[in-house]
C-alpha cells in the first residue's frame, strides 16, 4: 500500500515529561520521519490504557528507529490530560473531536455492543514514511504485543 497519508492538523496534549503543554500537530510537517499514529476508542479504558502504556514504554525505542508515535482519539484535551497524567503516559495525544481525521484514516465504524449498535473508533494504527505514504496499517487491533509488531515494521522501513 502505497497510498499518500491524508493531511491533517489536530490540537493535542504533550506528554508529562515534555511539559504537558498543548500543541498542534500537522502531519504534512513531519515529513523526513517515519509517523505512528494508533486510533483508540476512548481515554481511561483498559485496552486503550494497556496500548497507550505499551506505546510509552517503547517511546525511545521508536525515537531511536526515526519515528514519531502520537495518539488519536474524540476524546477532549482536558480529558487527554487527565489519562496522561493518571497513566504516566509519554506519548502526546491528538484530540479528534469531530471524528474528522477517523473519517480520513475509515476508522469511524459501526460498531456494537450489548445488542446496540453504536459509531465508534475501531482500533486501528498507521505507519506513515517518511515521504508521507502510508507504509503499512493494522485494523481491528489487538493490544498485547501490538507496539512491538509496530517498531519491527518501523525499524524494517
């Protein structure tokens, strides 16, 4: 798949350690490196807690591989704030409130749950090279070993 990423800015929270600050973040202006970005559900729940500790803990290790990891979900940036600072997480988050970016990347999906029927984010992370195209994408995500599948891919770019 060789396809161009689709461009987008989202406002977004720096993790702790960065100072914590709001940023804006563009992807068109991360050319030149490899880009992560894995869509989750919503802050604070179990299996989104565990990716986002699993992408933290090996945030060095994608920094040394020459990538970038960021975070994406609706969910707002008080609320990203209170998941990082909760969690000790080092990843900065995007905030995609208007499900504009999941539209984009087709994570929007329906999705059910307890016999209702719901629109929601599907689990899903994109590698972005360098030049901007998307270099290989995972969908319907399972968390355990996930990041380390997703750095094998980045270091093999």
């Amino acid at each position: 798949m060789s396809d161009m990423a689709p461009d987008f800015t989202l406002p977004g929270k720096a993790g702790p350690a960065d100072g914590g600050e709001d940023i804006s973040v563009t992807l068109s202006d991360l050319r030149g490196k490899a880009v992560v970005l894995f869509f989750y559900p919503r802050d604070d729940t179990s299996g989104c807690t565990k990716e986002n500790e699993a992408f933290s803990a090996m945030r060095d290790d994608f920094a040394a591989a020459g990538a970038v990891v960021y975070g994406i979900s609706k969910d707002s940036l008080a609320s990203h704030a209170k998941f990082m600072a909760k969690k000790d997480l080092t990843v900065p988050l995007l905030s995609d409130e208007a499900s504009d970016v999941c539209e984009k990347f087709g994570v929007w999906k329906e999705k059910s749950m307890y016999g209702k029927t719901y629109l929601g984010i599907e689990r899903s992370t994109f590698l972005i090279d360098a030049e901007g195209r998307i270099a290989r994408e995972w969908r319907k995500v399972k968390v355990p070993g996930h990041a380390e599948e997703v750095l094998e891919a980045v270091r093999a770019l």
